[in-house]
C-alpha cells in the first residue's frame, strides 16, 4: 500500500532507537564478559583475525588456497567451541554474546526484500492508528465488558423485534469479524438509533485488529467526507497536502471505520465522495465498517442506487433497537 512519508519517517525512528538500543546492551556484555572472562577477548580477537585472513585469501587466491582455507575452519571451529565452553562455565548461555536483534528477517534494518519488512509495517501501522484515541476512549472497550443486560428481552411491537437477540447477533458477529480479520468476506453496517452500542462494537473490533498489526482508521462521516472536498477544492497548498494524507490513508488502510453515516451535510460532493471510499476500497478488498442511525429507507432517499447496491451486496447488515444505553446508564 501507498506510506505516508511522515509516519513511516516515525516507524524508522523507532526501529532505530530500538536496534540502538539493542547495539548499546550487547556492547555492554561485551565489557561484562570481557572484565571477567580475558580470555573470550582473545578468542574474539583471533575469531575476526581469521576472518580477515579469510578475505584475504579469497582476494589473492593462492595455489594452497584449499589447504588454507579448511584449516582456518578448523580453528574457528575450535575457538568457537572454547568460547562456548567459557561462557557456560562462568554461568552464562552460549549466545550470550550474540548481536541482539528483534527481527531476525531483517536485523532490525526495516528492509525486505521487495520494500519494507514485516517489523516496520507494524510499527507504521501503529502509528496510524494512533488516531484511534478518538475511538478509543474509555479504555475498556472489549467485547466480554459489552452488556447485554443493557438490552430488553420481550418483544418490541413497533421495531417487531426483541433487541436483546438482536444484540447478541451483533456482538457474535463483531468478535467473529475480528478475531478472523483480515480473513474475512463481508463488510459490517451497523444500524440503529443513537446510544445502542454501534461505535462501542467498532471500538472493541478496531482494538483487536489494531493488536494484530493491520491498520486502522476511523473518522466520522461529516469528517472523513470533509477531507475528500478539501483535498480537491482548498485552495491552502498545505491543508490540500495534509486532506490528500488522509484520503489515502482512509483508501488504503486495512480497516475503515466510517461513523454516523447520514448526519454528515448531504451534498453532490459528499455522495461522490462516499461512492470513492465505498467503491475504491471495496474494489481494492479492503474491509470498512460503517455506523449509521439511518434505516435502509432512509439511506435511500440520502443516496445514490449505486452506493445503496454496494451497502446491500457486500456488507453484513446489523439492527439494533433498544432504548439509549447512556441515557438509561445516566439514570
């Protein structure tokens, strides 16, 4: 996917404040080992000697060059053998002195083979999901503390339903959408009256798949359209770089969360541009979650048969009903 220059600049500051730090422990038990065990010194010493007259030979190429060569093996061998002995004697492991790095595929370079390693998109992920604390507030946010006591258990005659069932439906397929993200087939709607759960549900899905390393974003509708029409008519050169920054991260990320889908300002730019976030991450398989008060009527008569097709045939359509848990909590 397309980086965003400034925090992959961040993710690579931080890889290389923890390969620093990494470097600094293992030159710390050197002088350890070293203070107390002279003789791994020398071995060391004579370990990289071998190793220069080992590049030497293969520069010069001399006619006993294999002779050469196969005794050098051999003593490496034995001195590293020696060292192995002398570290387990004085009580510590064999790789006790080995270089210490967090990713063994890249030595803490952040460097793959065909661009950026595993460990370093991880870390750019985390940066941008950081915009999360927004989402994430509380800090509890986790399926095992959702309440479904919250929810009635009879039957509501007018939504002719029982929202508790509705709820447990909702809650089972939220943890089932993050515990197999980034497997998974379907998109998620959310849909419902305000203060039903809708957002907490996002919140707990977007803290596990944060956890697992992908990347997520989320905004609110009227703010996430925003950044579309500022990125193409703000005539500020610096607030049109910093909406394009937003726009592809929203397009790119592994996960969207879009809230309160329909209490944005509706107009011909912002249904364009919810057809492109809709369409282009769709088309791009990316997964979006989208929170709406809205009903199916009712996002019909907002928006575009396209957008309406597209919600109805590749997103998983899931009801509250029930009475405004905050309120009721606030009571």
């Amino acid at each position: 996917m397309p980086y965003d220059g400034q925090l992959l600049a961040r993710a690579r500051a931080q890889l290389e404040a923890k390969r620093a730090e990494n470097e600094a422990e293992h030159s710390r038990r050197l002088r350890l080992v070293y203070s107390r065990v002279p003789e791994i010194e020398r071995i060391d010493a004579e370990l990289r000697g071998q190793m220069r007259e080992l590049l030497c030979l293969t520069l010069q190429r001399p006619a006993d060059m294999a002779a050469r060569i196969a005794a050098l093996e051999r003593a490496n061998l034995e001195q590293q053998a020696r060292r192995a002995e002398l570290l387990v004697e004085n009580g510590l492991p064999m790789g006790y002195l080995d270089e210490i790095v967090d990713c063994p595929k890249c030595r803490d370079t952040g460097n793959g083979p065909s661009g950026p390693c595993e460990c370093l998109e991880k870390l750019y992920n985390a940066e941008l999901t950081k915009e999360l604390g927004v989402l994430l507030q509380t800090g509890d946010e986790c399926f095992e503390h959702f309440d479904l006591s919250l929810y009635p258990d009879v039957w509501d005659p007018i939504r002719r339903c029982v929202p508790r069932e509705l709820a447990e439906i909702a809650l089972g397929s939220c943890r089932k959408f993050a515990e197999n993200f980034p497997a998974v087939s379907s998109n998620l709607l959310l849909q419902g009256d305000p203060g039903l759960g809708k957002t907490y549900l996002s919140a707990c899905i977007a803290r596990v798949v944060a956890k697992k390393g992908c990347s997520v974003c989320y905004d609110t509708a009227s703010s996430a359209l925003g950044a579309f029409e500022r990125q193409k008519f703000s005539r500020d050169p610096e607030e049109q770089e910093q909406a394009g920054r937003r726009v592809e991260r929203m397009l790119s990320c592994d996960l969207m969360i879009l809230d309160d889908l329909g209490t944005e300002m509706v107009t011909p730019m912002s249904v364009s541009a919810l057809y492109t976030l809709i369409n282009t991450r769709l088309v791009n398989g990316k997964k979006t979650i989208i929170s709406t008060n809205c009903s199916d009527s009712e996002l019909q008569k907002l928006y575009t048969p396209q957008i309406c097709s597209r919600l109805s045939g590749s997103y998983l359509s899931l009801p509250f009903a029930g009475e405004d848990i905050r309120r009721k909590l606030k009571r």
